[in-house]
C-alpha cells in the first residue's frame, strides 16, 4: 500500500513513521484504561476504532487538495486488496484488544509485535519463495525462544496461555495483511494509501457490528466523559494519524529500516503499562521481551544485507 507520488523526503518520512510507532503503542494502554473504567469488550472497542478511524479518514480524504496517483490495477485486484486488507484488520485489532484484556499490555504487545515480523518472514518463504538465509533462521529460531520463555517462565497473573494464543492471533492478521500486500505489489500494482486504509476501516467495522452489538456497542460506566474522551483519542490517534503516517513513511523508507523503526511501539507500550498502569514486568518477561526484538532487528539486518547483495548482482555487467 504504498504511494508513489508521495515526494516526502526522507528525514520527513522516518519523523512519520516514528510518531506512528509510538501513537500505535498508545492504543494498548487507552485500551487497558477503557477495560478498567467500562464494561466495553475487546469486540465492541475494535468497532468503535474502526468506525470512528473510517470518520477521521474520510474526513482527510474530502479535505486534502487534489487527487492522489495511483497505479491502474485491475478490480478484482483491487477488490481482493481491499476485502482481503479488512479482514485482516479485523483479526489484527480484535484479537489485539482481547490479548490486552486477557494478559496485560506490555505482554500482548509484545508477543504481537514480535511474532507478526516472524510469520511474514516465514509466510514470504513458504508463498513466495523469499529465502530466510542464516540470519532471518536465527532470528525465528530466537523468536519462538522469546514466545517460550514468556510463555513457561512469567508469572501466571500476568501472562497467561489464553493471552498469548490473542496476541499470536493478532500477528497472524498483521502478517495476512503484509503479505497480500507485498505478493500484490511484485509487479509494481497498488493503489491510494488513504483510500484503501478508509476502505478497510469500513469493512472491519461492517464485519464487525453484528459481533460487536451481542457483546454490547455502548458501555455502562459512571465516567462517560473520560470514556467517549479514550473512544475518539483511539480512533483519531493511534488509527486514522498513524496509519495515514505509516503509510507515508513507508513509501518512501526502505521496508527494513521500517520495520526497525515500528520496534517504537512495543517499547512504548511496555514503558506505558510499567509507568502509567504499574504492570509488573518479571525477569522473565524482560528476558522474552529482549529475546523477541532481537529476533526481530536480526530479521531487519538479513533483509538489509539480502537487498544489498540484490544490488551488487544487479550491477555487475553480464
């Protein structure tokens, strides 16, 4: 999904993706807090940031000057992009919020943050034909031995089995939608960033209403005012800004310097729950944490190193 008349210069271009990191790691914790001060569920709260991310999106979309260009791709491409892309948020945002719900923030956060770089690692390998070389092996080899240690070795009131199942749900959605990404745009198809994420937002929050409405679309609490303040603080910030960021950024700075850079939010959220929500980290989460971004940076440095040697075998005259 990326725009390729998007002209941002590149120091512009990580200044986005860094606000859209740590905006993302806000969500988990306006999440916890909306847990805390309501009876809103992980469904009904994935309707709102999706409905109310759609509003703020189609908001820009009406108010930006011009039209954006956009590659011609033909409508069941296009079709497929969008359908598929709506799905997978909704299984990305969904199980997201339940694993926060279900295991803590910085837990949740974690396991899906460092997992989804894993998984399309792995799905690229098995669809495309992307080799991992020895550096993308280890790095899944020390992904998996994060996802154990926080597994067998935390404090069972803070990472629980159930949890961690969501968070892994969650990076299987996140993956899906990197990789039908990447697999349409191979031969260089695409479409309107903004357009395509309202599009998605939509068919989330289609999809799920009906989920939504049996769980309870609006919340009973005595502190309405702090909860409607959380709804359109998740909806405008961490969704409709920074994917509108994301999607900017990353048209323009390379996918592993991207990637890298998304580590922003995990660390913020981890820095939330401790700070803000006084989540207790065991030395076994802080050693599945370390165990899993380090997994996911080796992953970064194998692509970076199999784009270069792309590169200098392209160069070499035959």
């Amino acid at each position: 999904m990326s725009n390729p008349a998007s002209g941002l210069p590149v120091g512009r271009s990580l200044c986005y993706l860094i606000i859209a990191g740590v905006a993302w790691g806000t969500a988990g914790a306006a999440a916890a807090l909306l847990f805390g001060a309501s009876d809103l569920g992980p469904l009904a709260l994935s309707f709102w940031r999706c409905a109310g991310g759609l509003l703020f999106l189609l908001a820009a979309l009406a108010l930006r000057p011009g039209r954006a260009v956009a590659v011609a791709e033909s409508g069941r491409r296009r079709l497929l992009r969008i359908v598929g892309t709506g799905i997978g948020l909704t299984v990305f945002q969904t199980a997201y919020f339940a694993a926060v719900q279900a295991t803590g923030l910085a837990v949740g956060t974690v396991v899906t943050l460092g997992a989804g770089p894993v998984l399309i690692a792995v799905g690229a390998r098995l669809t495309m034909g992307e080799r991992l070389g020895l550096g993308g092996l280890a790095a899944v080899a020390g992904a998996l031995s994060g996802l154990a240690v926080l597994v067998l070795g935390g404090d069972a009131g803070t990472v629980r089995p159930a949890g961690i199942a969501l968070a892994l749900l969650s990076a299987a959605g996140y993956a899906a939608i990197t990789l039908l990404t990447r697999w349409l745009g191979r031969d260089g198809g695409g479409g309107d960033a903004l357009a395509t994420s309202a599009w998605a937002f939509g068919i989330a929050a289609v999809a799920l209403l009906p989920m939504a409405a049996g769980e309870g679309l609006v919340p009973h609490t005595e502190q309405m005012a702090q909860v409607v303040t959380l709804l359109v603080y998740v909806a405008a910030i961490p969704t409709a800004l920074a994917y509108a960021l994301y999607f900017a950024g990353a048209a323009v700075v390379r996918a592993a310097t991207v990637s890298v850079i998304m580590l922003l939010e995990p660390v913020s959220a981890a820095v939330i729950a401790v700070v803000v929500l006084h989540e207790q980290l065991t030395p076994a989460t802080v050693a599945g944490t370390l165990l899993l971004l380090t997994a996911v940076v080796g992953l970064a440095v194998a692509e970076t190193r199999g784009a270069a040697h792309a590169r200098r075998e392209a160069a070499v005259p035959v």
